[in-house]
C-alpha cells in the first residue's frame, strides 16, 4: 500500500510516542503532558490532570457522617454562596415539642384516607377535649397530625399539617385560644401501630394532643 | 497533511501507547459503529471484556479481575451493551489478537487493560477497539490511575468513556444515589455509589430525616430533618462533612427541590396557613410564593429548562399533578387517571415525568408533557418516590415488593429492575446523583 511521506513520518512517530486521542478531548493535560504517566486519576484526592480542583475529595474522600450539631448560618459550600438562614420566625415563638408531655385527657380524633376535614363522629371528642382545655386555661397543647403509611412521605407530611391545622381551628371555633394551640406535622413518621391493614392505618390517621402544665 | 500531524501532536492526552497500526483519521466514528450497530437490527452492542493484563508484579488482590468486572456490570446496566467478560487477557499484538478474536464470533468491539500496581496506586492502560470493520481499529487508548480505594470510581470512569465513545454522551456510572434509612434505629440520610457499593452514612441526629436532593453541581443535599423538634429544611455538603441549616418557617419546610442552574430551591411551607409551594433564591434568601390555593400543594419538580414546575396539588378535589411556569402562572392539570397521583419527577430529556400513582397499589406511572402516552412502570409491590438518572434513561425508587422498603433500580420504560439495597431497616426516598465532577 503507498503511503505519503506525511503517513510514514506519522506512523513512525506513533511508534515512539503516541496516544490516541479521539473527540470529546480529555481534561487539560497535567504539566506533564506528553511525558508522564499520570493522567485521568480516579480521585481520592483532586482528580489528576483535571482543569479545577476535584470535588473535595471523591469517593474515598467522604468525610463521616457530620454530629448532630447543627452549623448555623456561615458561608455556603463550594460552588456557590447559601445565604444565612433567615429563622422565619420570631425566636421563640415556636415552642418546642419536647417541653410537652401525654395528655390523657385529651382524646385523639381520627381522620378518613386522604381527608383533613373534622367528622362529625368526632365533634363530640372535640367538644370535650375543648372543655377541658377551657377549664385548664392556662395549659398550652401541641396537636400532632398524622397520616397512615400509605402514600408519600412528602404528601403524608402536608397532610398531617392540615389535619393538626384544621383541629386546631376547631378548637378555636370553641373558644379555645389560638395562641395556646401549636401544631406539628408527624405525617407517616411516627405511626402508633405497623400492622400494615386498615384497623391499624385508621388508628393512625389521628390528631394527638399533648400538654404543657 | 501537515495540520494532521499537527493536530495529532496538539491532542496528546493520555500518555505512552505504543500504537501498531496508526490510521490516518485521528478521529474515528465510534458513534458511528454503534448507531450501524442499532441499524442492523441488534438492540445492544456486543462487546467483550477480558480480566485485565498485569505485565509485571503481584496483585493479590486481584484487581485485574475485579475492575473489569466492575466496568462489566456498569456496562450491562447501561441497557445499551451485551457484555462477555471474564476471560483471560488476549494479546494486543494485531495478529495474534485477530487470531484470538475467532473465539469472539458477533463481538462488536474489544476493550482491553492492562494493570500495573505500585504499593497502593494501580494504574491501568485501556484501549478500546471496534472489531466490526475488515480489522480490529483501536477507538480510543486512554491511562488511568488512582489509589486501591478507589479502585471502583476508577472502573466506573472507565465504563463512562465507553459509553460516551459510543453514544456521545457520557455514562452514569460515576454517581451516587442518596436516601433515607433505618438502619440505625433512626431515619437518616446515606449516600452510596450507584451500584450499592461504598455506603456512607451522612447525619446522625437520631430524629427524622428525609427527602434528599442534589443541588445540580453534585456538592450539596437539601434535606427535611427534625433535628431541631420541627420538620425544617437543611443542606448538607457530603464531601466536606457539614450541614447548614436552610428553612425553619413555622409548620412544614419540606419537598426541597433545586432549579436546574442551582441558584434556586424550590419547596413547601405552610407558613401561610396551609402547604404551599415557594421558591428561594439561595444566595440572597429571598423567597416568592408560587401558589395559592387553600388546599395543598406540594411536590415541586423543575423542568431542565428551568422554567416551569410540574407539583402535586389537590385543589380539584383529589391530589393530582399540575404544571405551572416558573412564576406560578397558567397551571393546568397533567394527570386524570385515579384519584391520586402525586410526586412528579420531570425527566433531564424534558419530555417527559414519571410520577407515583394510587390505581390499586402504589406505582410508577410516566406521562409526556403534553399528557400523552401514560404508561405504567411498575405492577404491583408498593412503588413510589422515583429519581431520573442524569442521562434520563434510569430511574431509582423505593419498593416494597419483597416484604420491606429497598431502592431499586429499572431503566426509563419500567424494564430490568434490579434491587440496590439490602437494607437491615427500610431504605426510601432515593435521589440520583448528578455525575461527579
């Protein structure tokens, strides 16, 4: 087969040296380009060879999991700022759940699937946990709202927000003040039974009170 | 001519091959071959795998064989290869190879390694060759090297070049799925490879953690926790080892989702007095309401455009998908069938969302833009909170189908489920990496 000069001096030349490259080029060649070895690194650290620096440290990299600890506010991570974290709130307005302890006087009320409105079945348990509340005037309650397993957590997590938000302002449409009533969403999280049938999911599609003496 | 060799000099990346047969075009067609491939009438391309060649030295730990393997699986995930490994080395020398390949009848193409290993580093040379022309044509010929740990990520990058020898665009291999577990007696957030391999546990508050979402450049997880008593928005830099907390309105602060170009977080909040979808600009903190209606709305995913968001609402009397722009305007109602259907995931290719629906169980259902083409993805089991693959071609999700909550993944038409993790407590709401940078 002929060849051109070109051809043979290309031919020769891979001989000695050569890699192939194709479309689609690699990263930016390490300084030594060329010479070395080294080249595409699967990361431990930076990727070798790579334009920027790798991302903080790959696979092998992964620091442990964080403390419990919280960092609050501070600059963001890499590639690109976060802001603070505004709290959204007045501080210490939420109280918080853990100063609230069982109410057993307080009766829960359960829900229909995928339903947040007050059954008139319930009403009655209402009623009562509404005189007590009224009787006790200086207690605060926490409604927690809940949903059954069935469905997405996200979902089940609303949910459970409206459930705790329409007892409450049931509550407040017997004259139960506002400002003693908080709600929390537990949406599936936190089921009282895991038979996994309807008995079970019907106990579980609940408002639950706690107290605060 | 004269440019040629100039070009063939200006490319030199990877390093020393002794290449024997140079062709004259630097730039060979590998997309080419697959798409004749496909022309044909094969639905994959074929390609053999042997262990790689260890030139000098020990390897007790055989990683000749082991990665490989690794790029074998990752291959044969991908749905576009049929993949024959495992068998020893064969010669690099033309003749012999060609001879050697007579054992490889409807191979369409040959990749090859070799190892070397110094203390912890491997290094290892591959060379990519199309076997469907008259002779075998090396494709590509590229070095790798990385410490022994790594040796995984190095195999799934190499997997990754041969896709995107093959199809243009690079492999998935290299990625992680996040998600929420209860192993540990708690729900927490994990990260492991996309493989199930090298899982890592990433809070450890001991109260509820879920719904993990990449931010687009891969570094950072927005995530729900009760950490702090209440259900609050968190973010979370897996490679540096800390968290930040993001959203701590009074009532709900959940269903975090990120904007295509990372500046925004869009996500739920029932500040307002019942759950609505808002959108945050991340580095100014500043946030606009994007829906109002008195029931709820939650769910928010972006399209890769950025400039609409599909979300689950159930202002129509039952939870069901709607699409708005970017703003919050002209919201119509994409799902009609059943009386729930929520979590939409819109697909990176645009055209398409894949979403949890109620017809009997709990499935995976995908639904174009326009509303056309409903298509069931899962039958039964519990199925839900599907994540897309980067390349918009797999999808991971939560199932119950043997007993308790495990990720799993299946390609984009509801094929070839394959089962992730052997969670000792349940493992749910899984989220797919972008690709590592």
């Amino acid at each position: 087969m002929k060849k051109t000069s070109w051809q043979t001096a290309a031919t020769l030349l891979s001989l000695l040296l050569v890699a192939l490259v194709v479309a689609g080029c690699p990263k930016q060649p390490s300084p030594t380009a060329g010479a070395g070895t080294g080249a595409e690194g699967a990361p431990g650290g930076a990727g070798a060879g790579a334009g920027g620096a790798g991302a903080g440290g790959g696979a092998g990299g992964v620091g442990t999991a964080p403390s419990g600890q919280v960092g609050e506010g501070g600059a963001g991570g890499r590639g690109g700022g976060l802001a603070s974290t505004p709290p959204g709130s007045v501080p210490g307005a939420q109280v918080s759940p853990r100063e609230f302890v069982e109410a057993i006087s307080l009766r829960d009320i359960h829900f229909d699937y995928d339903r947040y409105d007050i059954k008139s079945e319930h009403a009655k348990a209402l009623e009562e946990n509404a005189k007590w509340l009224k009787s006790n005037a200086r207690t605060l309650v926490l409604v927690e709202g809940h949903a059954d397993e069935r469905g997405t957590n996200e979902y089940n997590l609303a949910l459970g927000e409206r459930r705790a938000k329409t007892t409450r302002d049931y509550l407040m449409s017997l004259g139960v003040e506002g400002a003693r009533i908080s709600i929390i969403s537990y949406g599936e999280e936190r089921p009282t039974c895991k038979e996994g049938n309807e008995p079970c999911w019907g106990k579980n599609r609940r408002a639950h009170f706690l107290t605060r003496p | 001519m004269k440019s040629r060799l100039l070009a063939c000099l200006l490319l030199l990346g990877a390093g020393f091959f002794s290449v024997l047969a140079l062709p004259v075009d630097l730039h060979p067609q590998a997309s080419d071959v697959y798409l004749n491939i496909l022309a044909s009438g094969a639905k994959k391309l074929n390609i053999a795998i042997p262990e790689f060649a260890r030139p000098a030295g020990q390897d007790p730990m055989g990683f000749a064989k082991r990665l490989p393997e690794i790029t074998a699986n990752d291959l044969n995930f991908s749905g576009l290869f049929s993949v024959v490994s495992g068998h020893a080395p064969l010669p690099s020398a033309p003749d012999a190879l060609k001879k050697a390949l007579a054992d490889f009848p409807g191979a369409h193409a040959l990749l090859q390694g070799s190892l070397t290993i110094q203390g912890e580093k491997l290094m290892v040379e591959i060379r990519l060759i199309d076997l469907t022309g008259a002779e075998p044509r090396p494709i590509l010929a590229k070095v790798y090297d990385a410490q022994a740990r790594d040796h995984r990520r190095m195999a799934h990058k190499i997997s990754d070049e041969v896709v995107y020898q093959f199809t243009g665009e690079r492999g998935i291999a290299d990625t992680r799925i996040a998600y929420a577990s209860t192993a540990s007696g708690a729900k927490e957030i994990y990260m492991m490879d996309y493989d199930g391999f090298n899982v890592v546990q990433l809070t450890k508050n001991g109260s509820i953690n879920l719904s993990p979402a990449w931010r687009p450049d891969g570094h950072a997880l927005a995530f729900t926790s009760f950490q702090r008593d209440f259900p609050q928005l968190f973010v979370l830099f897996p490679y540096e080892g800390r968290q930040q907390l993001l959203q701590a309105w009074p009532g709900v602060n959940i269903a975090p989702a990120w904007s295509p170009d990372g500046e925004s977080l869009a996500y739920t909040l029932s500040k307002d007095g019942n759950p609505e979808i808002y959108v945050l600009r991340t580095r100014t903190g500043e946030i606009r309401r994007l829906t109002n209606h008195r029931g709820i709305d939650t769910d928010p995913t972006w399209s890769p455009t950025g400039r609409e968001i599909a979300f689950t609402s159930d202002r129509g009397g039952t939870p069901q998908v709607y699409i708005a722009d970017a703003e919050g305007a002209n919201v119509r109602r994409l799902t009609f069938e059943g009386g729930y259907s929520v979590q939409p995931r819109w697909s990176p290719r645009g055209d398409r969302l894949v979403y949890t629906s109620r017809q009997g169980g709990f499935d995976l259902w995908s639904i174009n833009v326009d509303g056309s083409n409903l298509t069931r993805l899962t039958a039964g089991g519990n199925n839900e909170s599907a994540s897309w693959a980067p390349n918009g071609r797999h999808l991971v999700f939560a199932s119950r189908r043997t007993g308790r909550w495990q990720i799993f993944t299946m390609l984009a038409d509801g094929s070839e489920p394959q089962q992730m993790t052997r969670d000792r407590g349940e493992a749910t709401s899984p989220a797919w990496s972008p690709r590592i940078p």
